[in-house]
C-alpha cells in the first residue's frame, strides 16, 4: 500500500477553496435541477398525464438533494459544533449518499464514536469509494480503535473498480495536473485533512479492487 500524506498540495487556500465550492455545486446541481423539471411537468397543461411521474421524480430528486446536503455538512466540515460523533450517526450519512449509487456500502464500527477528523475522514473515505465502482460492487468500511488511533479501512470490489489519476494524486497530496478537479478536490482535501491531524491516508488498487486506509489519532 502507497504511503500517501508526505507531499502537500501545492494549490493556494483560494484555488481549493473554488474547487471544493465547485464540487459541491456539481454535486447539488443534479438533483436540484430535476427537482424544477419536476415541477416544470406538473405546471405543463398538456403534460398532465406526466403527473405521477413528475411527483416521483420530485420526491427521489429531493430525497437526494437532502441526504447530499447532510452528508456535506460533517464530511467537509460545516458542522463544527461537535468534537465527536456517534457512528451510527455517521453511518446513516453514509448509507444516505449510497442510497442513490450502484454499489453498497458495508458498515462495521468497532468504535462506538471518533473525533471530527476521523469523522470527516470515514465519511470522504466511504464516498471516494464509492465513486471508484462506477458499475457496482461493495466497499466494506471498518474503524477501529487502537494504539490511540482511529484505524479506517474501506476494501471495494466491483467490476471496473479503480481509482482516477486524479484521485490518486489528490490522496498523495499531489497538485491537480490535467484532471478533473472535481475528482481530484475531495481527495485532497482528505489528504490534508488527515496530515493536519497528525495522520496518514493511503491507497492501493488491483484487479477489481480499491483498498484504501486512513489513521487518525484519537
């Protein structure tokens, strides 16, 4: 496995700050544009046979756009009110973002609670994972706790499954070089993350799998 928290990424606060904001937005943009098409159909004369199909897409849109937006605020930091977190909280975020992609998310917590980097971290970990099983599959996360440290673990096969240059280069805290900096922001940010800690993250692929590690202290 890559040791991937000794290089920082060259970017400035101001340039990872716009890509983060991007990120986000690309990610609310979806769900949130569906939702006016949605209402677009209901508000069309000549669609009303389109009715019950307009209000389901309403309500899945909104269902995703309301787990993204709660997933958001721990994983990339907004709410900082709390030192620590209970992991079937963290879970219920998670579970809510895999909701609305193919693979599934296996969740096993030898931890009762972590602290706010090791919170930010399993829940960037467990979407990362997810977006590296494009068809499917299972990404199994475990923490634990040991030797005073919060140890993260998520194993995920699937067809197809494999990291982004870009992603990988984002959790060597890498600069983003011709890739998509959507991709590669998340990355990045758990990179820096985790260093600022006083951990590690790392990485490694092979056939049908990604397997990726993070180490917080606790």
């Amino acid at each position: 496995m890559t040791d991937a928290a000794d290089t920082p990424a060259q970017q400035s606060p101001s340039e990872l700050a716009a890509l983060l904001a991007a990120r986000l937005c690309h990610d609310f943009i979806s769900p949130a544009s569906a939702i006016v098409s949605g209402l677009d159909l209901l508000e069309d004369p000549t669609a009303q046979d389109m009715r019950e199909d307009a209000m389901s897409l309403i309500n899945a849109s909104a269902r995703k756009l309301v787990d993204l937006l709660q997933f958001s605020r721990v994983a990339f930091g907004a709410s900082a009110a709390a030192e620590s977190f209970d992991c079937r909280d963290l879970e219920t975020l998670a579970q809510g973002v895999y909701a609305h992609v193919r693979p599934e998310l296996e969740w096993v917590a030898d931890a009762p609670q972590v602290n706010k980097p090791a919170a930010r971290a399993l829940l960037n970990l467990a979407q990362i994972a997810a977006g590296a099983l494009p068809t499917g599959g299972k990404a199994r996360l475990r923490v634990l706790l040991a030797d005073n440290r919060y140890v993260i673990t998520v194993d995920a096969s699937g067809p197809r499954a494999r990291l982004r240059p870009e992603v990988v280069a984002g959790l060597k805290g890498e600069p983003l070089g011709d890739g998509i900096g959507g991709q590669w922001i998340q990355a990045a940010y758990l990179h820096n993350l985790v260093k600022a800690s006083g951990g590690q993250v790392a990485a490694e692929t092979a056939e049908e799998r990604v397997t990726l590690a993070a180490w917080v202290p606790a």
